[in-house]
C-alpha cells in the first residue's frame, strides 16, 4: 500500500519571521514529512514587509530544513488545507496568555472541518516572550533585536532602516 504523507502547516502572518517562529518550525518539521509555511494574503493591511518579502525571507530561513514549502493562503485556513491534503495545523504557544486565544481558535477550526486536527507546540522558554509586533515597537526605538530574529531578517531590517524605511505595525 502506498504510504500517506504527513503534511501539516504553521499559518501565520510573518511580519517577520523571528526566532520564536523559526523554533516552532525546525520542530515541527520532525514530525511530518512535509510542513507548510502558509503566509496569510491580505492585501488591505500594510505590514513592515510586504507579502514577497515575508515569503522570501521565510524561504532562506528554512531552506535547511528540507521539507519546508512556503505558500500563501487567503480566505479560511481550514478551506485551504482541505483543498491542499492537509490534515494538521500546528500552532506554537508562548504562554498561558496564549493559550486560551489557540484553544478558541482550535475549537472553531475543529467546527469549521471536523477533519482537521491543531497541535499545539509550546515555544522554547527562550523566546516566550518574542513577537513580530513587540519586535517592531522596540525597533521604531532603534532597540537591538539581534538575538531576536534571524540574521537574514536582521539583515533585511537594517537595510530598511538605512533607507529610512518608518517601521510601521
Ligand atoms: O500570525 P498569527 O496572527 O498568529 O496568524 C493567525 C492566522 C493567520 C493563522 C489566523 O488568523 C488564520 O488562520 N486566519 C485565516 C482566516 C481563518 O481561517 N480564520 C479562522 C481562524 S479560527
């Protein structure tokens, strides 16, 4: 018999990618055979990175990894794994506050597609307490994020920045 392949996938908005998402990616990578990266598509909100720059960041990220495909979705996330073959969705936790928003929202996607199943994959202690939002608060104060992010986004942060980019939310 032909063998399934275990495909789940990390959502996101990724504005950037940092550290904290990055740990919840190489781990769960272990465990499926193949992880999507699923950037949501809004074009009416306007983050630090545009959408091809999420993207390609996240790419050069995880391009070691091996099994990583970065996709963009719009719409419902359930509809997108239901149309792609996707079974799991994995969801990263910081702490306790996370926890009620990722159950409301496990609850309701196991309502939307009772054949879709969340794991949750709390972050390492490390980076609990890293967010895109609160890297782009401390930013705008010209903070030093580098242990923060990746040095690839590091990289593209600073670039910005020289241009005189304004780090907007
Ligand atoms: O970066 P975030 O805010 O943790 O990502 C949240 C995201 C994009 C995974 C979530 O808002 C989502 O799945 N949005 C797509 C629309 C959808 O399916 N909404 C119902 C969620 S229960």
């Amino acid at each position: 018999m032909e063998k399934k392949i275990r495909k789940a996938i990390f959502a996101g908005s990724f504005d950037p990618i940092t550290n904290g998402h990055l740990d919840v990616i190489c781990r769960a990578s272990k465990l499926f055979d193949e992880l999507q990266i699923g950037v949501l598509y809004n074009p009416n909100k306007k983050g630090l990175f545009n959408f091809d720059e999420r993207v390609k960041l996240i790419e050069e990220c995880t391009s070691h990894l091996g099994n990583i495909k970065v996709v963009s979705f719009n719409g419902l996330l359930v509809d997108y794994c239901g149309d792609n073959g996707i079974d799991t969705l994995v969801r990263g936790i910081r702490s306790g506050a996370d926890v009620e928003y990722e159950l409301q929202m496990a609850h309701m996607n196991k309502e939307l597609n009772p054949n879709i199943e969340t794991i949750i994959l709390p972050t390492s202690t490390k980076y609990s307490f890293i967010s895109s939002s609160l890297i782009k608060e401390v930013l705008a104060f010209n903070a030093d994020i580098k242990n923060l992010v990746p040095d690839i986004v590091l990289k593209e942060l600073k670039r910005k920045a020289n241009r005189g980019e304004k780090i907007c939310m």
